[in-house]
C-alpha cells in the first residue's frame, strides 16, 4: 500500500477532498447564515472574529490527527438558538404568530450540550441494540419536520395551494413580488432542492457538494433562464438578499431619477430662458429644437 511518501497518493487524495472541502464550507456558511438571521436578534459578541479563527485552525489542524472536523451543523444550530430564544405570541389579522424578543446568548448551554456528548460514548455499544432507524433516520426526521414551520420555501409552497383571499401577511409587498413570479421561484426552487435529493442517494453522491455549489450559479441567473419573467429584484427578496444592500439599491436608483429629472428640467429652465432674450431683442425666428 501506498504511503504518504508517494506523490500520487498524496495529490489523489487533494482532489478526492475537494467535494468534502465544498461540503464542509458550505454547511459551515448556511449553518452561520440561518442561525444568524436577523429574526433571531442575536448580537455580535466581541470575541466573534477569534471564534472564526479558532474554529479555522481547529478545522485544518484536527484531521491531521485523525480527529472529526468541527463545522455548523443543520439543524441543530439554529433550533439551538431557537430552544435560547425567550418568544412572545403576536395576533395580527386574525393570525398568531411568533416572535422572538431575544436570545439568552451564553457558553454554558453549548458546553452541557458538549459534555453530555462526550458522557454518551461510555453507552455507544449499548445503543447497538437499537434499530438504526430509530437512532438515526428518526431523528433526522424529527428535526427536519420540526424545522420546516418558518421556513419561506415550505411556507409558500403551501401558498400554491391556498386561495389567494386567504395568504397570511407575506413579509413583502404584492407589489414588489407578482404573486405569479413568487409562484414561479418557489417552482424553482423546490425543484432544485428536489435535484439535490435524488444526488444525494443516487450512485452519484460523492458529487453533491457540486451540485450544492451549483446553485449559487444558478441563484444568479435565475432572471436570465426565465428571460426575465422573475426579475433580479424578485430574487433578491425571496432569497433574503439583505435589507440593507436593497435598500442602498432603491437609493441609487431613486438617485438617478432625481439626477434625470434635474436635468431634464436645468435644460428646460435654459430653454425657456435663451427664447425669453430673443423675444427680448426682437428675434422673432424662433430656432427649432
């Protein structure tokens, strides 16, 4: 057998860990992104940075000893930060809702999780006995539909089927999202996700992590694929692009009309002013515009 002396071995196995690298980079992105939303209200700590940092060097240096990799984890983090979360029911329309009024954000909650972690190796050749459907599938599943109430894909595929009289507020403006383009996105969306399903347990699954990167492509050209049925703007909120760069764009764009405007009337103002001097001066040849 090969050992890491030899270069091929050692270059065969960088390219086999591409797809895990991709994997792990955008489990640890998605994990952030989703545990991070701003309906959480959570705050950026001081130490945030050197916990990235610390995570990185763990990261890179834990496998060279054989040691599992340490990334975010779905759904575990973000219904972590929902289990911290003190709530509050809100009726608006006739609906109830939740909503969170803060996060009891600490680093004794984590390390219980940690230590119960480590207090059940002493019983992992006891759970031998159990199905592992019970260990496993049953508890990805329970997360799973647990997590899907709140989640914007699950919710507005229920919308396909609801009467429009009867959609809950929408965080969005019928106006800003066509309920047709809405329609349409979700369409899509599902069906990538539906695409990556089928990846994941078919022979091919050691190319998921491509496909996962595919949709970031994909997210991008949405507008041109659909020869622009869904506007770039219709994206951006549907998939929580953030409010502050929509906001910079509405800016910059109200910017330019008033520029234009301006314009248009500094030209008419100059206009009107070089006729009123020829009136004056008794031209009456008017030039042509």
């Amino acid at each position: 057998m090969a050992g890491l002396g030899d270069t091929k071995c050692i270059w065969v196995g960088a390219i086999a860990a591409l797809p895990l690298l991709l994997l792990n980079f955008v489990d640890q992105n998605v994990t952030t992104l989703l545990t991070h939303h701003p309906d959480h209200k959570l705050k950026k700590g001081g130490a945030f940075h050197y916990n990235l940092m610390v995570l990185g060097v763990m990261t890179a240096v834990l496998p060279l000893f054989g040691c599992p990799v340490v990334v975010g984890a779905l759904p575990h983090s973000p219904q972590f930060a929902g289990a911290l979360a003190q709530t509050e029911i809100v009726r608006e329309n006739g609906l109830q809702t939740k909503r969170i009024i803060k996060v009891f954000e600490n680093r004794v909650s984590p390390l219980i999780v940690g230590a119960f972690i480590v207090a059940s190796l002493a019983i992992v050749s006891s759970m031998s006995v159990l199905p592992y459907c019970v260990i496993c599938d049953a508890l990805f599943l329970f997360m799973g539909v647990t997590g899907l109430p709140g989640n914007q894909l699950f919710e507005r595929l229920k919308l396909a089927i609801t009467e429009p009289a009867l959609y809950p507020p929408l965080p969005f403006a019928k106006g800003e999202v066509p309920l047709l383009q809405m329609h349409l996105f979700t369409a899509l969306q599902f069906s990538a996700a539906a695409v990556l399903f089928i990846v994941e347990n078919s022979a091919i699954a050691l190319g998921f992590p491509i496909f996962l990167i595919l949709m970031i492509p994909l997210r991008a050209s949405i507008s041109t694929i659909t020869c622009g049925i869904i506007s770039q703007k219709t994206v951006d909120i549907l998939d929580h692009k953030d409010e502050a760069s929509l906001q910079q764009e509405d800016d910059e764009q109200l910017g330019k009309a008033r520029w234009n405007i301006s314009q248009s009337t500094m030209s008419s103002f100059a206009s009107s002013k070089h006729a009123e001097t020829l009136l004056e001066e008794g031209n009456t040849t008017m030039p042509l515009p």
